[in-house]
C-alpha cells in the first residue's frame, strides 16, 4: 500500500496544478508567513509562482512600463535588470547600499527623491532584499526603522504617486546574531501603510532557501489584503491572466514535496539545524576576514544570507574581473565579480573547515597580481 508521501506524489504527477498553485500549499504557506505576526496585518492567499524570478516578473508585468523607474539597491542581483529592464522597459535606479563603509539605511528613499514629480501617477517600484545578495547583509533593529521612516516619509510627501515596494525574501529567517530582526521587512510597512496609502509593500518568497529546496523552483507572490477580498481577488485575476501567458502552471510535484514539508511538525527544527550549519560558515568568514591585510581587500559587513561582499581598494588599480580570472586559474577559487572592485564570496557552498583556506587564497592572488 502507498504511503502518504507516494500517494502525494502520484496525484502531483498525474493532476495539472491550477494556475496559482495548490489550494493547500497556498494556506499553508500562509500559516508558515505569518509565524509570530499580529492578526490585523492583512495578508492574500499566497499566489504560487515558478521560482522567485518569476514572482519578479509577474510583479514587473503588473506594475512596470516603458521608463517606469525601479530603485534597487546597489549591488544588486542581475536578475532585477532582466525582469522590469529589459522585459519591460523600465529604467533602473541604483541606490547605494553602503556609505563609508556601513550600511546606509535611507539610501533607498534619497535615490526616490530623486525622481521627477512631473509625471502625476506614474507609480514608483522600489526593491528591499534582506537578507541581501550580493551582500549577505540585514539591517539592525534601529537602521530598519530609519529605513522604514524613510519609505513612508517619500511616500507621504507624493500622495499622488504610488510607492510600490517589493520585498525579496529569497533568503528569509537566514539571520545569525540574536539583535538582528528576522521578521520580513513586508509586514512592518503593511503596518505603516495607514500613514501612507499609495504604499503598496507585496512579498516574494519561497521555498528555494526557506527549506533548501532548490531544484523545486516554488515560490509565492503575496500582497497586503485579506483573502477573498475585492482586493485580493482582482490581484489575483492579474496574476493568473499574467502567469498563463508565460510559463503556465506551478508544478504540481514540487509543490508535493513541499506540502510534506509544511505538514511536517518538525520541519522547523529541520530548516533551524540547515541555518546553525550557515551560521558557522559566517562566522568563520568574518574571522578569516579580519586577519587579512586591508591594503589588499576590505570587508562590507554581513550578518546574515548566503554571501559576502569584499572590496578591492582602488589604489591597487586592479578590477575586480581581472581578480576573478586569476583566481580562478591560478588559485581555483571561483567568486563573483561586480564591477568595478566587488567580489561576491558564496560561503553556503564552502565547508567551514575549507573558508579560512579560500580567505588565503584570495588574499594570495591578490598579492601575485601586485607583483612587479
């Protein structure tokens, strides 16, 4: 007789998922977002999406026209460049992440301000991804309210203009030091968004990172509504027209899998055991980091995620591709390369044991190119 796990599969391959995914997983997933979250901030059914970039694209299918501007944080993750620039149109905004150094929490909101008020109406997108990627970074308790007052107060100031803010929650719950909020950025400004009604916050999240499950490609689009609301249903009835368009259906055997994992009543000491293994990594990296020598590479902070961002000081006059090839011929070591000085090192793909090793090669090539 088959189990609960086969039977599950079997109807996942054998059934065509609805468009918006499975009614189960929807729900579920929603009891998984809203762990720990007060009930009057309002929450949709979850749309399901194939993988995170697609939620993206729906989003930018919805909200992005020809020139609409996107604010991104910068570095950014390319992928925010092919889904509102280059299907849409849209133009990209770069908003530094880090000043002297530091992480600057209201460099989102200066890059808005920035923007022309000629065009009434023409909404605004703006793009949140903590923990970050490239930079494995999240904000602290008190940046993340400056960073929030300073998306209302933009908002508040162009009444006329809506604010759409996408949060990106790939690598949500990745956080690895106690001060450090875990609770998604989205659900702090659907609690603000009284002060400011043309804000409209929507989540992106997944199942990708959240429950390693990268080759599922399962990933959830939510908006601030309750379910079945005028509101909800209309999004929805976009999403699907959108979604039907493009790629068609979820699959229904990822979401299978997953509905096993959210029935799991110990999926979260699972998920929790996979981020203490992050958690180690990180650290190491810090610690291999902060004996290196900073003429040859400086650190951006990193707190949390799958990444860090390490700077090659312009004096050396080296870009960071050229840094790249090196290594990677020379050193067998594969990184990243944001132009002009960044490198992106991926510790969730390094043993721990393996990272202060990388730290020295890295730094070993750099010094080899600076030789006469």
């Amino acid at each position: 007789m088959l189990d609960a796990w086969n039977a599950t599969l079997l109807t996942g391959l054998s059934a065509r998922s609805p468009i918006g995914g499975l009614a189960e997983v929807r729900d579920l997933w929603r009891e998984h977002q809203r762990r720990g979250i007060v009930e009057n901030l309002p929450s949709c059914r979850p749309f399901v999406v194939s993988g995170l970039s697609h939620g993206l694209a729906l989003i930018a299918d919805l909200y992005a026209q020809a020139e609409t501007p996107v604010v991104v944080p910068d570095p950014f993750w390319g992928n925010y460049r092919q889904a509102f620039a280059i299907r849409r149109g849209a133009r990209l905004v770069p908003a530094a992440s880090y000043a002297g150094g530091d992480f600057d929490p209201e460099g989102i909101a200066r890059a808005v301000e920035t923007l022309s008020r000629d065009r009434a109406g023409q909404a605004v997108i703006v793009i949140l991804n903590f923990p970050s990627n490239p930079g494995g970074y999240s904000p602290t308790g008190e940046e993340r309210e400056r960073l929030l007052g300073s998306l209302v107060a933009v908002a508040v100031a162009t009444p006329g203009r809506p604010l759409v803010v996408v949060c990106d929650d790939a690598y949500a719950g990745l956080v690895f030091e106690p001060e450090i909020p875990r609770r998604s950025l989205f659900w702090d400004l659907v609690a603000r968004r009284p002060e400011a009604p043309n804000l409209l916050p929507i989540k992106i999240d997944g199942a990708t990172k959240e429950f390693s499950f990268f080759g599922g490609r399962i990933g959830f689009v939510t908006f601030p509504c309750e379910p079945g609301s005028k509101a909800a249903d209309a999004l929805e009835a976009q999403l699907d027209r959108h979604a039907r368009a493009g790629v068609g259906p979820p699959s229904a055997v990822s979401q299978g899998v997953l509905l096993q994992a959210l029935r799991d009543r110990d999926i979260g000491a699972r998920i929790e055991a996979i981020r203490a293994v992050l958690e180690a990594r990180n650290r190491v990296l810090r610690e291999a980091l902060a004996g290196v020598d900073p003429t040859l590479i400086r650190s951006f902070p990193f707190n949390s995620g799958c990444f860090a961002l390490v700077e090659i000081p312009a004096a050396l006059g080296l870009s960071a591709d050229t840094v790249r090839r090196h290594l990677v011929e020379a050193e067998s070591v594969g990184l990243i390369a944001i132009e002009p000085r960044l490198l992106r090192i991926a510790h969730c793909s390094v043993t721990a044991e393996a990272i202060p090793e990388l730290v020295r090669r890295v730094e070993r090539g750099i010094a080899f190119l600076l030789r006469p």
